[in-house]
C-alpha cells in the first residue's frame, strides 16, 4: 500500500478521464449507429447502399482485426 500512497492523485484524474472518454464514446457510437440505421431505412439508394457496404464488411470481418485496423 505504501508503493502507491502518493498516486492517489493521478488515480483519481486517470479514473475521471477514462470515464469521460466512456461517455464521449457512448454519445458518439449512438449517433453513428442512428445515422447508419437511418441510411438503412432510407429511401436514399447511395444511402442505403453505403450502410449496407459498411454492414457487410464488419459483420464478416473478425473483431480482432478491426482492433488491429483501427
């Protein structure tokens, strides 16, 4: 316990930061997600043919190798 007892501080901060970027996160995937779904369902043929581009190719691709990708 004494190996950390001056980290607290930068704990504290690092912790708050991780979860500011969840949130940051959070908000965006939703939009994303509501923006493809909306391409979708749209009447829009490039629209709904980019969303369905972009569906293919991450539902057939592994999730490690997004990770690696991105």
């Amino acid at each position: 316990m004494s190996a950390v007892s001056g980290w607290w501080d930068d704990f504290f901060w690092g912790s708050l930061v991780v979860v500011e970027l969840f949130f940051v996160a959070l908000i965006m995937t939703i939009l994303f997600g509501l923006i493809g779904a909306g391409a979708k369902l749209s009447n829009n043929r490039v629209a709904k043919s980019i969303a369905s581009g972009y569906t293919i190719v991450f539902r057939g691709t592994p999730e490690i190798l997004v990770l690696l990708l991105f």
